[in-house]
C-alpha cells in the first residue's frame, strides 16, 4: 500500500513522505478519502467548474489498470461539480477541495456506472470493487469566470491566426502574380468575368457552380459534374467568406476567392481533407440569382 501512494504523492507533485504514509479515511456516507495535500482557499461548491488533472483506476483480478490519466494525456480537463443522486460520491469529494488540492477517492464501482456515468460496467469491473480517483485541482472558477476565460483565449488565438493568414495570403497573391481585391473583412477576390445587372443581395436564393482548393491547390470539393449548388445568400447556410463574397458578384459572373480561415471553418478540421485553420480558394459562378 506505501509503495502505491508513494507513487499517487509523485503524481500529484507532493514530496513530503509523511503524507505519503497516510490511510484511507471513510466519511459519514461511506465515502473513502485521503487529503493528501489542504491548500488554504475557499472549497469548491455546487455548479462551480474546477480544472483537474486526475488519474481514474480500477481493479482487473486484483491489479490496477488504469482507464484514464490526464497527466498522460497532457491536459487537465474541466469538470462542473453536480449534485449527486447517490451517497459516497465522487462530487462529495470535491466538495471537501479547494485549489492547489490533491487527493484520493474511492468511489463504489456499481454506483459510479449507473448512477453518474450512465453507462454499463465494464465486465472486468467487479459491482462490488471501488474505483480510484487520484486528483490535483488546478484551479476552481464559476462557469462564467471559465466562460470568459475561454472567450480570451480564443480571441488570442485568432488573432494569432489571423496575422498568419494574412501573411500567408499576400505571399500566395506575390508568388502567382495576382491582382486581387480586399474587403475589410480580410477577404480577397478577383473577377475573372464579369456578369450582368445587379449582384446578389443578402435574403436572395442563388445558384453557385465552384471548385473549392487548399492554397496548396488541393482540391477538397467541387460542383463539376453535379448541379449548381442552390441557397438563400447571407443567411449563414455556407461559411461567411461564401456569404460576403458572393455579394460581390452579379448573375453570369466567376471569380477568385480567397478566404482567410477566420471566413472559412476556422480552427475545426473538416474530415481529413480541410485542416484546422485553412485558408480556403474558391473559384466559383454565380449562375442564378432567383
């Protein structure tokens, strides 16, 4: 038993060894526990969002096998603390945490599969065995702290990317010698023919012919062959270069597009053939507006 917390202490970064020799405790609901480290703080409460590194074990005739380890995986993962339906649960546990805190839980095994995890018990789990929940809270934040928090860490990244992507542009534009139109969206086009009367408006059903390339020239989808593909314009039905762009043109015409992964699908990786972050090229034809 030592020898397996001393290596739950290593896990959690705790190298004070008398910690290390502590026992299980049992709380009045039957849930057992070990404080391993008790930062001073505010303990977590319902609905809170606490960030967590832990390691989820079981007992497979009689050794651990270890079904999840987010220090493995490299990434703590974010867990709302919810009012459990049973006595003895893992949400008991967090409740007695604060940040900077480690500790050990052992959670009936029956209860856990078919009372949080709504799932069936996996066979080599016994009904009657616990199941171990090694765990280091990193942070403890309200779901509109972590909201925010997100939205910030978005809004960098796409900044980030967006100065990318606009390098990335103005290269491919030098390298084939094109002369290209801006929107102030970060949008380029180029009219390769001109079309009649009006161009498109937002609210209007239009018909597109397009070929769809990675700046690599890899073609990812294509109406060749097919009928024209059919939408009400400006209504979010296609990505919001398509949106914008197509407003540029008028019936009959074709053009370039070029747009930043911002206009496209962003930083979501469409199947294998569109990567997180793409800058997209369209050459399209706007065939009908109706």
């Amino acid at each position: 038993m030592l020898k397996s917390i001393v290596k739950v202490c290593a896990l959690v970064g705790i190298v004070v060894l008398a910690s290390c020799s502590k026992k299980y405790e049992t709380s009045p609901t039957g849930l057992k526990y070990i404080i391993y480290e008790d930062k001073e703080g505010t303990n977590a409460k319902f609905d809170d969002l606490l960030m967590i590194n832990f390691q989820m074990i079981a007992k497979n005739k009689g050794k651990d096998t270890v079904l999840k380890d987010t220090w493995k995986d490299g990434q703590p993962v974010p867990i709302v603390v919810q009012k459990s339906n049973f006595k003895g649960s893992l949400e008991e546990g967090l409740l007695m945490l604060s940040a900077g805190d480690s500790a050990s839980f052992q959670v009936n095994a029956d209860s856990l599969f078919q009372k949080t995890f709504y799932a069936m018990r996996p066979p080599f789990i016994d009904s009657a065995s616990d199941i171990t929940f090694n765990m280091k809270i990193i942070k403890i934040q309200s779901r509109e702290e972590y909201s925010k928090e997100q939205q910030k860490i978005m809004e960098q990244k796409m900044t980030a990317q967006k100065a990318i992507d606009d390098q990335l542009i103005a290269d491919y534009i030098k390298q084939n010698n094109l002369i290209a139109q801006s929107t102030g969206s970060g949008l380029f086009y180029i009219i390769t023919k001109p079309g009649k009367g009006k161009n498109a408006e937002s609210g209007k059903n239009i018909s597109v012919n397009y070929t769809g390339m990675l700046l690599d020239g890899t073609v990812f989808d294509s109406s060749t062959g097919k009928d024209p593909i059919e939408f009400q314009l400006g209504m979010g039905q296609v990505i919001p270069g398509w949106d914008e762009g197509l407003t540029l043109l008028n019936e009959g015409a074709k053009a370039k597009l070029i747009i930043p992964s911002r206009l496209g699908y962003g930083p979501m990786q469409m199947s294998d053939k569109i990567p997180a972050n793409s800058i997209l090229l369209f050459d399209v034809e706007l065939v009908k507006i109706k």
